[in-house]
C-alpha cells in the first residue's frame, strides 16, 4: 500500500464484503467474506493486521451486528520464519 487512494480501496473492499456478509444467509459465504488475509509482514501488513483488529472490537461488531456471532479472522502470512525481519 503506498497511495491513500490504496488505503481507501482497502477500506471499501473490507466494508463492501462485510455489507454483502451481513446480508446474506449464507453461512458458509458469510464466513468467506469475513476471512481477511494480508500477504507480508513487514511493517505494512503488520500496522494492517493490527489496525484490523482494533476495528474488529471497536467498529465493525457496533456497524454489522448481525454479523457479532461470526469470527472475524484475520491471517498475516509472510514467507520468513518471523514478522518485521526486514
């Protein structure tokens, strides 16, 4: 993510399938939708990963509460044995 306009194409992406979760009844789309990975754990994916989760608790239960039954994961994935190595 380098631009704000990244930023902000991120933040639409995660509301829009959360909007799309809370109004299916689809179990199996809604955890789908609500699965979030970030590739890289550098210090971008990692503030990413942490901020996500602080809207977790904070934000997206309050604006989706249909959706507070369902876990939230979010996966960081990075290919070396240990976040922020670089």
């Amino acid at each position: 993510m380098k631009t704000i306009s990244d930023a902000l194409l991120l933040k639409n992406t995660i509301l829009e399938r959360f909007e799309e979760a809370s109004r299916t009844t689809d179990e199996d789309l809604r955890k789908k939708l609500t699965n979030i990975v970030i590739t890289g754990g550098g210090p971008t994916g990692v503030e990413i990963a942490g901020m996500l989760s602080a809207l977790k608790k904070n934000v997206f239960f309050h604006e989706f509460p249909s959706l507070r039954d369902l876990p939230l994961d979010i996966h960081l994935i990075d290919g070396l044995p240990t976040l922020l190595s670089r």
